[in-house]
C-alpha cells in the first residue's frame, strides 16, 4: 500500500485535488467478473469506504465500512461540499485504480454472487479494523 498511496498522492496532486485527504487502504480483485472489476478502500478522517468498480457498468458503488454497510453519497464519503467536486474525485479515483488494476494482490471469488462476495469483504475488513472515531 505505501506505494499506491505515493502514486495516488502525485494523482492527487497533479488532478488538483486540494483538500481531499483520503488514503488507500486495500484493494481487491473482484475474480469471476470482466476485468477491471474491484475493490477500493479508503480512509478519511477516521472513517473507512469502500469503491466497487465493476467492468461495463457507469454506476459505481460507495459503501461506508461498518455492520451496516450502506450505500453512502460521494460527497460524504469524500468529505467535498458539492456532487461536482465529489463526482470529479470520484472519476479521479477510478481512473488510477483503472491504471494501477494489476497492482491489486488479493482477490475475492464472486463466483456465488457479487452480494456474497461483498459481505465477504466487508466482514473480513471489520474483523481487522478499529475505528478510530
């Protein structure tokens, strides 16, 4: 990880995205599906969220991490006042992990669904995870 967040802190800098303080945390393959299909946590003032990106689909789905694991709108996710800058972060993000897929070292079988898959990812990650806040 120390080296995808060196490389994303240069995208950060280079997008101009000043004020958007979130750090990669993991990131997974999500196998059984088109490729790039994945996930990508990410961390921000304490909090945890995960990015599902799936290959074909314009729609991408942010999950803040916790028992509930409910959908959660980008601009809180990413801390932005407006869905313009929220909608920029968020493209920003999935181009560099569009970039950088082949970096990604675990995987997920979504072979039994991609709900299954996603609760998988989400129990795994709060079982080694504390929240800081």
């Amino acid at each position: 990880m120390p080296n995808l967040n060196r490389l994303w802190a240069d995208c950060v800098r280079d997008a101009e995205l000043h004020g958007t303080a979130i750090a990669i945390t993991n990131t997974t393959k999500l196998r059984s599906l088109r490729e790039p299909s994945y996930m990508a946590e990410f961390e921000r003032d304490g909090e945890r969220y995960h990015l599902y990106r799936f290959a074909g689909d314009p729609e991408r789905e942010l999950r803040e991490l916790n028992a509930a694991y409910a959908l959660v709108a980008p601009m809180r996710a990413f801390g932005v006042p407006d869905a313009g800058s929220a909608a920029f972060v968020l493209s920003t993000l999935v181009d560099f992990m569009d970039r950088h897929f082949e970096a990604i070292r675990t995987s997920v079988d979504c072979l039994h669904g991609v709900d299954r898959a996603m609760r998988y990812i989400r129990d795994v990650r709060l079982a080694q995870w504390t929240p800081t806040s």
